[in-house]
C-alpha cells in the first residue's frame, strides 16, 4: 500500500527540523500528519428506489444490526423521507448517507442530485432488489455528468438464490449468479449506461458474494488520501481486508517510532518512559477499533451474528481485546515482554552516558516502540482472523 506521507510536504518540515536538532518540531508535525489522516472526511451516498434494501445495506457497511439504536430504520415500505447522516460508530469522519428512493413524488430524478446536495458525497451506490430501472439508469447517466463515481449494488441476492434452488430441478449457484449480472449490466447498457460496474450483495451476508469486489474497487478508485479511511470504516468480511488493515497499520509505525525518540531527547527522568507508555497506549487503542476487536464492535458483532461475544473473544491471543486501554494493564503486558522491559531500561540508563547518552536513548526508545508496536500489531491481527471465522461459525484453532 502506497504510504502518502512520503509524499507530503510535512516530510520536507521534519526532515529540516531534524537536521537542525529542532525535535520539539518535528515530532508536532509527524503527530500532525497522522492526526490529518484520522480526520479525512469520506462520505457515501447509498440511493435506490423505494424498498431496494438501501437502509438496511447503510446499516451492514456500518457494522451495525438493524435492531440497533444507531441502525437506519428499515421496513417492507419505503422508510426514508429525507436525506438522513448515519456516521459511523468508530469513525465520526465517515458518514453514509442514506438518500430517499429516486423516483420518488418529492424526488423526481431529474431533481433528485439537487435535492440530496450530491456535492458533498465522494461516490454514491445505486442499489436494486431487481432489475435495474430507468429511473436508476438516468441517475446513473446524471452522476456521471458530474464527474462523480457511482456503483450498482444487486442487493438480497442470496434471496434470490433460495427462490431460484427451491423452483429448479437442476440448480447452479455459479451459473445463477453470472445470469443475474449478465442481466442486470446488460439490461444498464439497453439504458444508456456505458460499463455498469455491478455488485452481487447479500446485506446479511457480507462475506459472500461480491462486497469484497466492491469494497476494492471502491478502495482503488478513491483519491489516494481517503483510501485508508474507507478501508478502517469497513468491517471485516475477509481474512483479505484484514491484512490490508494490518499493513496500513504496519506504514505508520515508524512514525511513532520517531516520536518516541524525540521524547527520549528530553532529559527529564522518567519522562521518556511515560512518553513512549501514552503513545503505545494510544495506538493500541487504534488497533483494536481497527480490527473491530473493540468493547462495543464486538458487541454489535455478537448480535448482528448471533454467535456469544464470549465464544468470540474466549482464549485470543491478545489480553487486550475487549478491555479498557490504561497504563495499569499496558504495564502489566509489557512487564511480560522481556526483550521490551530490558530496552526501556536500558533507554534510561543510557542517559547518563556523557555526549552519546542522548543519542543511544533516542535510538533505543525508537527501536522499542517499532519492537512493541510491531509485536502488538501481529497479535491483534490473528485475533481478527480468529474472532472473523468464529462469526462466521466455523471453526479455527486459537
């Protein structure tokens, strides 16, 4: 994954303030690259007609169950009557927007982008329980006018594929499915749209079926400054999309690890120590949202799944998971990690060392928190795999 801090004009700022032992500066503008990122606004428009499965699909990206207080109302009968925000509930910098059916009396198409400020949106998803429609298609050809990317989501397909098992003699899901989208690009193209990008999506079932070829489509075509936001907003429907999150995690610990050498540059007694404790904390606690491996994400992913949030969580790796984030218990973990205990004494003994002290402090302290970061981010990520294929209620060794 390509790292856009490499191209960043901070990296021209830190390296100067470096070069003039300015390390106060520098580690201000790396804190404030990575706080930049994690407040990249990424909204997403989901649109359809009336009773296409839009704020139910606004619910399953967002990881939330429809029984949920934070769910987007759904029912048999068109439940949207305004342009409704649902932020997402790890990521308040991402919010999907759920819009009101097209074709609808108070939003005909050819008002309909007006009336939903389609300026604000960075792509929208066109989704149908059917075909597609007409309506769909000229909302399609206006997006585009816009220069606006738009994508069709054939939702409640494992539906269909019931009806169609229950109604034939000889049944072929591979063969179903491959009619159903032949049938819906083709009938898009009779409509005037040139190369439909079609998605087969079940919105109880996203790990089937293609949201995993949605999701990377989306990922690869959004400006490289949101891709990461999109992929940390998604939840995990693929062992794929969780090594991805773990490589994106991966890219940014070096950065920590710079700012941790500049508070080892502080010759304050024990100040290094609760530098490098506050930011180890607040990193893992990125980590856990991340993998969804957070109190309240495996909440919501117990109940959306109907698998016990215990037999979710029982025997991971990580003692961390599901647990409060404070310096008793990063203490306590890493009192239980030899090779991290003797570096972050030996940082503070260096110190006293005359002339080289300072700088064989910063590069033990920045070569913990790479070590510590590291070894906290492998652990995390196999207990994603973990809890991922419990969820799916398949059976996987701790």
């Amino acid at each position: 994954m390509d790292d856009p801090f490499e191209s960043n004009s901070n990296i021209c700022e830190i390296k100067k303030a470096l070069q003039n032992n300015d390390f106060a500066t520098a580690a201000a503008k790396i804190q404030e690259y990575l706080d930049e990122q994690d407040n990249i606004a990424l909204n997403i428009a989901i649109t359809g007609e009336s009773g296409s499965g839009k704020s139910t699909f606004v619910n399953a990206i967002r990881g939330v169950d429809n029984k949920d207080k934070e769910a987007a109302p759904t029912g048999c009968v068109e439940t949207t009557k305004a342009v409704t925000p649902y932020p997402h509930p790890n990521y308040p910098n991402v919010t999907v927007w759920d819009l009101p059916g097209v074709g609808t009396t108070n939003f005909p198409v050819k008002k309909y982008l007006e009336h939903v400020g389609f300026e604000k949106y960075d792509f929208f998803i066109i989704i149908s329980q059917t075909r597609f429609s007409e309506n769909d298609a000229n909302l399609a050809k206006k997006i585009k006018q816009m220069e606006k990317n738009f994508y069709f989501v054939r939702s409640k397909i494992d539906a269909d594929l019931y009806s169609e098992k229950e109604s034939k003699r000889e049944f072929n899901e591979k063969q179903t499915l491959d009619s159903i989208k032949k049938n819906c690009t083709e009938g898009l193209q009779k409509l005037g749209v040139a190369a439909p990008q079609v998605f087969l999506v079940s919105n109880f079932k996203l790990h089937q079926f293609d949201f995993h070829l949605l999701q990377n489509t989306l990922q690869r075509e959004l400006p490289a400054h949101k891709k990461t936001t999109l992929l940390f907003a998604m939840p995990n429907v693929s062992q794929e999309i969780i090594n991805k999150k773990k490589e994106a995690f991966h890219n940014n610990i070096k950065y920590y690890a710079m700012i941790s050498a500049v508070g080892a540059a502080i010759t304050v007694p024990g100040l290094s120590v609760s530098v490098n404790l506050a930011l180890l904390i607040q990193v893992v606690r990125k980590y856990l949202v991340g993998f969804g491996l957070d109190k309240p994400t495996l909440q919501r992913l117990a109940a959306r799944t109907g698998v016990p949030m215990s037999k979710l969580t029982d025997g991971l790796r990580s003692p961390l998971v599901a647990k409060t984030i404070n310096n008793g218990l990063m203490l306590k973990v890493l009192s239980q990690l030899p090779t991290i205990t003797a570096l972050m004494i030996a940082e503070e003994g260096s110190k006293a060392i005359p002339i080289f002290g300072i700088g064989i402090s910063m590069t033990l302290s920045s070569f913990m928190t790479y070590k510590a970061l590291s070894f906290f981010l492998d652990m995390l990520a196999k207990d994603a795999q973990t809890v991922f294929t419990r969820a799916l209620g398949l059976n996987t060794p701790v």
